[in-house]
C-alpha cells in the first residue's frame, strides 16, 4: 500500500513539473509592454485655462518640518 501511495506521489509531482514547465512557456509567448523613456514634449501642449478663485479650495496645511537641533546623537 505504501508503495502505491509513493509511486502516485512520484507521478503527480512529474505531472505537475510538466504543467509548470507549460505555463512558463505559455507566459513567454505573450508581448511584453516596452517603456518609452525618449524626452519631449507631450502630445497635447495646448494651453490650459487657469484655474479661477473659486476652484482652489481653502487648505490650511501644517508647517514644514523642523529640523533636529542635536547633531546626529541617537539617544
């Protein structure tokens, strides 16, 4: 009985390396996305309206952050 379960054992895992090995090869198939990365100016320069008062919202936003007064002491 062992030796059935075994031999079932050694035969899924050749099973499932083979589906692996057919995944991967399906995945190399596919066309990959390129990045463009030339400089330029984008497609459409047109001017944009500005904003009027009304579409900026009032933010009141936190202060920058201060910097440490201690020179790089850890403690």
């Amino acid at each position: 009985m062992t030796e059935d379960m075994r031999q079932k054992q050694i035969r899924l895992t050749k099973e499932l390396a083979q589906v692996k090995a057919m995944n991967v090869s399906s995945n190399s198939d596919e066309v990959r996305k390129t990045k463009d990365m030339t400089m330029g100016f984008p497609a459409d320069n047109s001017p944009k309206p500005k904003p009027s008062s009304s579409d900026v919202p009032d933010v009141i936003t936190l202060p920058p952050k201060q910097r440490g007064k201690k020179e790089n002491i850890p403690f």
